[in-house]
C-alpha cells in the first residue's frame, strides 16, 4: 500500500515566542496508508484537531516535514499553491452545518468546486453525485438548506467537502450532537466511503464503540505526543493503559470487565457485542435454552 | 405529590411549519429527576424553550411553580429555571470566568460584596474555583458546561433543564457532569429536566417521557421504557446496552425471561447458565 500521510518528526508550538507558547505537537512521527480507515483518540486537549489540521496545511509545522502523498508541507512552506493539496483532503470539522450558508442545497454544494475552478457545470455534476453518496434525495436540491433536519444538513456540508472529490477525508468528530440513527447513518456512510470509493478515511473521536465497529488502525494521542498505533484489538488490549490515557473501553469490553470482576473468566477482552455473545455461549453452552 | 410544572393541553407551531404539539399535556413532578427522551426534531428542545417562555405558544397553558409562563411573569419564571445548553460556547458573555459566572447576578443587581460571595462558592460547587480568572473560550467542553452550571447554581433556581448538555461531551466528561448535576440537585433540592437521545443519561432518570413527531408516546420508569425495545427502535432510539446483548444472545440461542436486565441482573443471569453447564 502507498503511504497517504506521513509525518516525520513533526513539532507544532502555538504562540511561539510568547509567555504562552506551548507546543500543541511534540516530535511526532506516523505513517497513514492509503485507502485504510484510521481513528485518532485522546482526551480532550491531546491534540487530536492539531495533528488533522496539518494534513490540509490548515496549520504548518513548526519543526519537521508533513507528507501528503507526493506533496511536502515543511515550516518554510509558503500558503501559495496550497490548493492542489486542499482539494486532495477533504475536512469535516466538528457541527459543519453551521457553515451552511448558501440559499439552496445545492448551491451551497457546488461552491467548493466553483471556488476550485469548475465550470458551473463540472460542479452541478460534482454536486449531484456527491448528494447521491450522501443519501439526500434530488428533491432536496432546491431547499434552502436552513429547513432540513440536523442530521440531513449535516450530510449536505459532508456532500458539500465529497463535491471536490477528495482522495482523503478528514472527519472531526462528525456526529456530535446527532441521535442514535443520524450517528448510525453518518457513520456507514463514512464506512461506504472507504469500501467504495476507496477514499482514505481519518475519523478524529470520542466514541470507543465507532472505533472498534469501523476502524482497522488507531492511533492514540497524550499531550501532544503519539503514543501508540495498532489495530483495535491491540490498543484496547490494557484496560489499565486505556484508563491512564483517561479513555474509555468499549461498552462490550466495559460488560466484560463487570463479569471478569465477579469472577466469571473469559479467554480474551470482547471488543464488540458479537465477540462477547460468541464467548457467553461458549462457557455458558446452550443450557440456557431450557431456562425458559 | 406537588407538580413544580404543568403543560395544559398546548398547542405550538413554528412559522410556515405544520403544528408540532397538538394538545399537548405533560405534569413535572417537584423533586424528580425527568428525561426527555426522542430523535432530533421530535419537539424536545421547543418544549424546554415554551417552559422558560423563551417562545410563545398557540393555545393551552403552562405553569411553572405557580405561576403561568406569560409576559407578565417571565422575570420571575426565569429566575426559578435555569437552562445548560448543548454547545456552552453559545452562552458564555464574560471576559474570565469569574465575570461569567458574576453575569446573571449583576442582572439581578446584587450587590458587590454578596456577589463575590455567590460567585465563589458557586465555582467551588463545580470545582472551578482555581480557574476563575481564566479566559473560558480556552476551557476543554467539560470545563466549559461546569462554568454554565455555576452561572446556574448562582442564581439558585428550582428547576435545572439540560439541553442536550452533555452530547458533545466525551464519556467521561458526561458522567463528571451528570454526576455533578445529581449533587447538586440533591444539596438544593432542585428538579432536574434532562433533553437527552442518550439511553444511558435517561437510565438515571426516576421517570422517562418518549416524545416523537410533538407527541408523548410514553410515559414511565426506566425500567419500563427498556423493556420495550421494540420502541424505542421505531422512534430511532438506541436501546441500553444490556438488552442489545440479551438479543445477541437470544440470536444464538439462549433465551433470557425479559427483555430488559440491568448490568448487575444480567451478569447474575450469565453467572447462572455457567454454573447449569
């Protein structure tokens, strides 16, 4: 697999030269390979939304080299010619709705592309087949965006980040605020994106149980330092390292933890519910059957 | 059982929007602890907002603590309630914490002295005290939804409403604050009216309403409300985690009595079909 994202020995200081400078990144150096789906987690303030804000230039190292695919974003580096790599990774930042602001739903689509030089047309099409991924009905396209649900603007500002057709797409915690079934729809949606479309998906979050049910790779993030990378089953492994890097287990992971606690054993940490259900009936048998 | 607020058979429409309550009804009981449970769009926050007269409703009545929410008593209705929303960065107006906090009161025209009194112990009732010269825009979202609570807590209210207060919260950070919630609602005696699509906040709960598309379809304890998966799925509502385990379970077999067991229940329950084996 080729390498889509690569930091090498990336430091980041806000306020430099200031009584308040404080380096948000320290040293920190990860590769992130094409086409996979990796989630970052940290606690609040470990500099989750730093690290992302550097693969779209959005911020620039202050010591060390940031790669994204065949571009390299070094301090020096000027905001000239930043675009090419801008329309390359796409970024979803937290409540994008708010950024709304166009009369119509697909007005406000196609200004990505337009602001990108498209033609009216190149960008009505863009737009069309990016509400197409995102599951918004074509009836939408005339509405203004202002009179959709939560979870339906916030797939238009995602359709309106898709219409540039990004080969990375950054998403920072994109379905805070949503309920149960807009988290659920935005989330297989992102699933949809990396099984099909094959885009290189970065989901930035809080929730354990999404890292586990979508992710392949993880990295984990403490005081502006990376401090381990691996699948899920690797990093959620220590339940006591989990807990000093002040996350959470997943919930099936937590049941688990209760039963081990009152003594029931179990071979391995159950990740999801499936994992734990397959190991109840294993040490339980199907006695239960005729528990009725 | 005293009801600290009655909605009496109201009716409320947005601009150019079908009706969304139609007759609708609902008692708040003083002391209790009620969440508000149903998908985005389903008329949560709008019945929060017709509570604190923050808009006005078509036809019907509602009474907080006596009074009937109108132009006449809406100063005083809105000192008995106060409200956390969703995303504090919309609520804050002071330049430090400190001053934050001090805002609601400087409205009420305390005076200076008594001011910094409640002010201080009203940061020390959310353990904020050593950041009260800080700038809030550079708090972490937990922080953040402590400094609201003590701008509450400051003006002593009868009724807390959390919007949606702790969905852009990280696990622990909503625990810290439900749990900091749950004190001082206990010290204060408050009543507590959490808006919440999170199953495991409403589990907290001593009573639970479903409200879907302005409509109460139920009205009941935890307990109760878990039992009915069924539901819960058709308004869009995760169920708790147990009774998601109990289906897997039961897709693989083993068949559990109810459909809903709490944490403790259900490890007894496993603990059980071990020792059969």
């Amino acid at each position: 697999m080729d390498k889509a994202v690569n930091f090498e020995k990336v430091t980041h200081t806000y306020q430099v030269d200031t009584p308040f400078s404080q380096n948000a990144l320290e040293n920190v150096s990860f590769t992130i390979q094409s086409g996979s789906f990796t989630a970052i987690i940290g606690h609040t303030g470990s500099g989750k939304s730093t690290l992302v804000q550097h693969i779209n230039a959005l911020l620039k190292p202050t010591d060390g080299t940031v790669s994204v695919f065949d571009r390299i974003i070094t301090p020096k580096t000027t905001n000239k010619n930043l675009k090419q790599l801008r329309k390359k990774v796409g970024m979803v930042f937290q409540f994008p709705e708010k950024q709304l602001f166009e009369e119509t739903v697909i007005k406000d689509i196609m200004f990505g592309p337009l602001n990108y030089g498209a033609t009216e047309e190149e960008a009505r099409k863009s737009a069309v087949n990016a509400m197409k991924l995102v599951g918004l009905s074509a009836n939408f396209s005339d509405s203004s965006p202002f009179d959709l649900s939560g979870g339906q603007m916030r797939r238009v500002a995602i359709a309106g980040v898709l219409a540039m057709n990004p080969e990375i797409l950054i998403l920072d915690e994109p379905t805070a605020g949503l309920d149960p079934r807009g988290h659920k729809e935005i989330m297989d949606l992102a699933r949809h994106l990396h099984d099909h479309n094959h885009m290189t998906i970065i989901l930035v979050t809080h929730q354990m149980d999404d890292v586990v049910d979508y992710a392949s790779n993880v990295v984990v993030m403490d005081q502006g330092k990376i401090v381990k990378v691996g699948p899920p089953k690797e990093i959620f492994s220590d339940p006591k390292w989990v807990y000093k890097m002040q996350l959470d287990l997943p919930s099936s992971a937590l049941f688990a933890q209760k039963m081990i606690d009152t003594g029931i054993k179990l071979k391995t940490l159950p990740l999801t519910i499936d994992e734990l259900a397959d190991q109840i009936v294993q040490i339980a048998g199907k006695e239960g059957k005729k528990d009725e | 059982m005293k009801n600290i607020i009655q909605v009496k058979n109201i009716s409320f429409h947005y601009p150019d929007k079908p009706l969304l309550f139609d007759n609708l009804t609902l008692d708040v009981h003083e002391g209790e602890w009620l969440a508000i449970i149903g998908q985005n769009g389903s008329g949560k926050s709008t019945l929060a907002r017709l509570i604190d007269g923050l808009i006005v409703l078509d036809k019907g009545q509602i009474i907080v603590d006596g009074l009937t929410v109108n132009d006449q008593n809406i100063f005083d209705i809105r000192n008995k309630i106060g409200i956390v929303f969703q995303n504090p960065e919309d609520q804050f107006v002071g330049a430090t914490v400190e001053d934050d906090v001090a805002f609601g009161l400087e409205n009420r025209q305390v005076e200076r002295e008594k001011m910094h009194e409640i002010v201080k112990k009203s940061l020390m009732d959310v353990s904020m005290l050593d950041f009260r010269n800080r700038i809030p825009a550079n708090l972490s979202g937990g922080q953040k939804q402590r400094v609201a609570i003590a701008g509450i807590v400051a003006l002593s209210p009868k009724i807390i409403i959390l919007d949606e207060a702790t969905s852009m919260l990280d696990p622990r950070g909503r625990n810290e604050i439900l749990d900091l919630v749950y004190q001082i609602k206990k010290d204060n005696q408050l009543t507590v009216i959490s808006i919440t699509h999170d199953i495991d906040e409403a589990a907290n709960a001593d009573r639970v309403v479903i409200l879907n598309e302005g409509r109460i379809i139920d009205e009941e304890t935890p307990e109760n409300i878990f039992q009915n998966t069924g539901q819960l799925q058709s308004v869009g509502l995760d169920s708790p985690y147990t009774s998601q385990l109990l289906a897997a379970l039961k897709h693989r077999g083993i068949k559990p009595q109810r459909s809903y067991l709490n944490d403790e229940e259900l490890i007894a329950w496993i603990k059980q079909l071990i020792s059969k084996k």
